[in-house]
C-alpha cells in the first residue's frame, strides 16, 4: 500500500509555518520584494515551471485556468520539466512538501496543477 503525499500550495510572501516540511519555490522568476532568508526555501525548482510563452498566455486569468491546466500537464511531460516534477515527487515521498509561488492567487497557479499532480 502507497503511503499518499501531502502536498500543499501556499504563497511565498506568508509567514514560514512550522508544519510547511519542505519548502520549494516552483516559479521560474524569483518573486519581487522577498529576500532569500525571508523566503526559507529548502530549494527552488525553476525547471518544473511552466514556459515563458504559456506563463504569458495564461497571465493568471481564472477564465483559463481550465485550458492552461492542460498546456501546462502537457510541458510537464518533456523531460526537463519532467525531471523536475520526478525529484518533487521524490521530495513528497516521506515528508509534507509546501509548493511555494508568488502569484496573487495560488489555487489557479502552477504550485495547484503541480500538487493535484503529486497529491494523486
């Protein structure tokens, strides 16, 4: 029986809980205004983020959240990225692991499709 991984979604700009586990940044910029000691990431996985091009179609419209969910599960598939997402697993496997992201609202963010994907 496979233990289920518990994976959360929480914004970087919030206060380091004592039950985040680890913490990793999953967005390819680093987000404005947060210091490195601020963030206490235990590491940041810019290679799971999604593209340059989709991050910029998407623009975090909850209208397309839907059709950026797939594009997005569809880059997770190239190897880069897919070895981003094997090491997340990885991380996930015997520990909480908080996917950290700068965006306004995390629960349409690439940290939410990264830990539906983790949390199966």
């Amino acid at each position: 029986m496979t233990k289920k991984s518990d994976v959360r979604v929480r914004r970087v700009y919030e206060e380091v809980n004592d039950d985040d586990g680890l913490r990793v940044l999953v967005d390819r910029i680093w987000p404005r205004g947060v210091t490195k000691a601020k963030a206490a990431l235990d590491e940041w996985c810019k290679d799971v983020a999604p593209s340059t091009r989709l991050r910029k179609w998407y623009g975090h419209d909850p209208a397309k959240f839907s059709e950026f969910t797939r594009r997005y599960s569809v880059e997770l598939k190239q190897v880069k990225r897919g070895r981003a997402l094997e090491h997340l697993r990885q991380m996930a496997d015997d520990r909480r692991l908080t996917l950290l992201t700068g965006t306004k609202d995390p629960e349409i963010s690439e940290a939410a499709v990264l830990a539906r994907i983790l949390n199966r």
